[in-house]
C-alpha cells in the first residue's frame, strides 16, 4: 500500500456514498490521516458549515478546483 494521497488541511470535494444530509461534491478540509480500513486509506474531514468531523474514505474525495 502507498501513502494517503491529501494531506492535512488540504481542501478536498467528498462525495459520500448515499446523500444524507450533504450535497454532492461539498467541500470539506482534511483533519486527520487515518490508517487503511480493509485496503483504503480514510480521513478525517471537516466543512466549515458543519460543527464535527466525518470520516471518509479516500475514494470518496476529490482534490477541490
């Protein structure tokens, strides 16, 4: 396995995997690294309009434009 591909306070799109509560493609600021659940890396993530942390797998992010 590489390494995680964002960094801390990196912005990224997260997408989850049903919409609940969270538009497609909102924009969410990388807290933490997480170690690999099963074979993905995941992370912590935070929006500013949002008052605590998800947790996302990497293939629900994007790199935000």
């Amino acid at each position: 396995m590489s390494d995680h591909r964002f960094k801390v306070g990196q912005t990224v799109n997260y997408t989850p995997g049903f919409i609940g509560g969270v538009t497609a493609d909102a924009v969410f600021k990388i807290m933490h690294l997480l170690p690999a659940d099963d074979e993905e890396f995941q992370y912590r993530i935070r929006s500013a309009s949002e008052p605590y942390e998800r947790v996302a797998k990497e293939s629900q992010l994007n790199r935000a434009a």
